[in-house]
C-alpha cells in the first residue's frame, strides 16, 4: 500500500536494493534523527511558536479567561519581585 505523504527527513526510503546506497540512506537518516534531536534552540523556538499560537487561540476563544490569566500572572510577579527585594534589603 502506497502512501501519498511526504516521507520524514529522518526516514529510511524504502525499496533501496542496492547495500552501498541504503548505508548511504541509514547514515543520512541516523545524522538527521540526532540533528534534530541535538538543535536545542530549533526545539525551543518550535515550543515557543507552538505556545503562543495555543495562547492566541485561547485568547480569541476566552477573552475574559486570558485577561484574568494575564492579571494574575502580572501579580505573581509583582509579588515575587517584591518579596526578592525585602528578602535583599534586610
């Protein structure tokens, strides 16, 4: 069964007879699987994006739920910031 869908960078292609070129296949899939894994600032910007598209979605959903969000972040803040200066001034 034949699929339409793009293969991953990270796959195998299957129906390589050949051995010399489906090392060849292995090895670049093997280097781009722990390229991938190994790109920290990649992934973080991946999560980043992918948060704050979650938190606009949300936000056009819930507007009164996000400002609330928001209000209570900014106090938390607010409040740890405080409390790390008393703690410093004493």
């Amino acid at each position: 069964m034949s699929s339409n869908a793009p293969l991953p960078r990270t796959a195998v292609p299957l129906g390589i007879d050949d051995p010399v070129e489906s090392a060849r296949a292995e090895l670049k899939a093997a280097l781009l699987a722990i390229e991938e894994k190994a790109n920290v600032p990649r992934r973080v910007a991946v999560a980043t994006d992918r948060t704050i598209t979650d938190a606009r979605a949300f936000s056009q959903r819930n507007p009164a739920a996000a400002a609330t969000l928001v209000v209570a972040g900014a106090v938390a803040i607010g409040i740890g910031v405080w409390g790390l200066v008393r703690l410093y001034t004493r």
